[in-house]
C-alpha cells in the first residue's frame, strides 16, 4: 500500500518587508554600539541571501515588544489563523473536505501554547471529533520533514486514511531586543515566518508522489548545537558556527546509505528538496551536491524570497516541485537537519 503526498499549500503573514527597508530598524537598534560593530551587522544582513521576509509582527512591533507574554500572546493569535488559511488551501487543492482528514500533526517551535494549534483547527473547521492529534514541538528546523514521516507511519498502518500536517512558525516573535549577540542578529538576519499544510493520503485513487522511504539520523554530541533557550524574555535562538561544518562530515553517511538500501545512487535522484537553513548552510549543500552534479536551486529560491522559516521552509520548496507536474518515475529527496542535532530524509517517487 503506497502512501502518497496530494498536495501542498503555503500561507504567509500579513506583514513584510526587503531586506533594505529592514537595516533602518536595525540601525536604530544598534544605536550606542560601537561603529565597526555596527558595519559588521548591516554586512550580515546585506550578505545573508535573504531579499524580502514574511513577519506576524510589524517592524514596530519586533524591535519595541519586549515581554514573552506579549510576544506569545501576538504568536498565539497568529499562528491559528496562519493554520487555518495554510490548510484550507491545502484542501482545495486535494478537492477534499476537512472531515476527510483522520490524523493531523501540527508542527510549530516558534511560541508555546497549551491547546496546540490543532485543537483550534478541529473547531474552526469541523473536522471529525475522533480525529487523531499530534502537536510536535521541539524539533525545529527538521520537524517538516518529522511530521511527514509521522503521518506516514500512521498511513501505512492505516489504509485508506488522510492526514494532515501543518507547520507554522514565526521565528521575528524570538528576537530578543536585549541581545547584541551575533547569535541573536544571524538569526535576524536569515529567518521569517510562515506556515504550509502539506495533505498524505493511504487511497488508491488518491494521486501524488509516494513516500518510498524515510529515515532519521542523529548526530552524537551536539545538542548544544542548535536549538532555544527559554529566558525571562522568550526564546533565544541557539546557533552553533560549526554547523556547516558539522553537516559536511556527516553528509556522506546521510546521503549514500539512505539511497543505497534503496538500490539507488545519487544519480537516479532527479530533485534535491532541502531545507534553507540559511547561506552557509546553503552553500555547504550546494558544494556538496554540485561535486555530484546536482543542483539546490529551488533551495536558494525560497531562502531568498521568504528567508528560513523554520520547519515550514522546506515546505515551501517541496510545493514548488508539486506545483510542476513532474513525470511519472522522477525521484527527489527531501532533507532537512534539526536541533538534536538530527537529520531527516524521506525519499519521494513521483
């Protein structure tokens, strides 16, 4: 029995702005520190491949808004209408109904709220009252492709059944305004927000690429890589340097033998589905893959128009390749790396 993805859908804020009407806030952010300091900040943001993000918050809001609970409370309102708008256009485009949905995985790191997303979803939009829930919270970056991986799982154990997964993020609502750190600031500088609703189905007469294979991959010793540490005024961002280093060690461990216990290699995969983490990251994939002749090009698109947005990014860049109609028989793989420090790949056929 083959599990399939149906359909993808994105949804964005309502605020945004270029990167260039952005450096004004950050100036007068900065205001007090010193000059070469200041240089350094705005080169990051100038250099960070990011062109235009996606925010729950007006600029206004990010650089004045100092309490957690206000900041939750904006993420709070938010994230549920982000959710809802992001699945119901998933809905469309499957031509199903939200009472067609058995199991849905909300996916968000960005806030904390206690119900989760989902609850508010069921209610809004009628869905069944034995639907089975999911709320997956702590795994950052990878938990788009997590949350696949668990609706598939779900599927696969359950025929003809739908799920939904839905991640939405809004990682400006973690800015910490106290924090002159070039933690704090890389993370300002690479992420947005924005939510997708991505809808699997385990029907025969359902269509879309099939999940032929998934799998994680931990690496040892890094927890402290990546990740937040909850202080008195939210979530603040923990980024280690060594993480494109990190990534390159280990890529041929990730890569080879995931394909290969699928009698595959690189060459028979025809789309490369990877999550944005930001320009070094970017451009440690890119190399990687370019020595194999491959390209990430739709990968640096998303970066660049809509910044990292978390676990919804490499959403973004799978509805890319869904919006194509690709041929019968084409392969992509969709990879994405987490705190943890994790790795998830899922292995798609279309």
């Amino acid at each position: 029995m083959a599990v399939k993805i149906i359909s993808v859908a994105k949804q964005l804020p309502k605020y945004y702005k270029e990167t260039k009407d952005i450096i004004p806030f950050v100036q007068l952010w900065m205001q007090g520190q010193e000059e070469r300091f200041q240089r350094k900040v705005i080169k990051l943001f100038e250099g960070a491949g990011v062109d235009k993000r996606y925010s729950i918050m007006n600029p206004e809001e990010v650089f004045t808004v100092i309490s957690f609970e206000e900041k939750n409370n904006i993420y709070k309102r938010e994230v549920i209408q982000l959710a809802e708008k992001s699945l119901q256009k998933s809905l469309n485009k499957a031509n199903i109904k939200p009472t067609d949905i058995d199991y849905i995985i909300t996916v968000s790191c960005t806030g904390i709220m206690i119900p989760s997303v989902d609850a508010y979803l069921i209610n809004s939009l009628g869905m069944k009252q034995n639907i089975v829930r999911l709320p997956v919270t702590e795994m950052g970056c990878a938990a788009g492709v997590s949350g696949v991986i668990y609706a598939k799982n779900f599927l696969k154990a359950n025929p003809n059944k739908r799920a939904a997964v839905i991640a939405i993020e809004a990682p400006t609502a973690t800015f910490q305004l106290n924090d002159y750190s070039m933690t704090n600031i890389v993370s300002a500088a690479i992420f947005g927000d924005g939510a997708s609703s991505v809808i699997l189905s385990s029907f025969d007469e359902d269509e879309g690429p099939t999940i032929v294979d998934e799998a994680m991959y931990h690496f040892y010793d890094a927890t402290k890589m990546m990740g937040f540490n909850l202080v008195n005024t939210g979530l603040q961002m923990v980024l280690d340097k060594e993480v494109p280093q990190k990534i390159s060690d280990h890529f041929p461990t990730i890569i080879h033998p995931f394909l290969e216990q699928n009698n595959l290699k690189i060459e028979d995969i025809d789309h490369l589905i990877f999550h944005p983490g930001g320009k070094k990251i970017v451009q440690t994939v890119e190399d990687l893959f370019g020595v194999l002749g491959k390209n990430i090009d739709d990968t640096k698109e998303v970066l660049r128009l809509y910044g990292n947005m978390s676990s919804a990014t490499v959403l973004y860049v799978l509805e890319r390749f869904m919006d194509r109609n690709l041929k019968k028989g084409e392969r992509g793989i969709m990879l994405s790396f987490g705190p943890g420090f994790s790795a998830q790949r899922i292995l798609l056929e279309w």
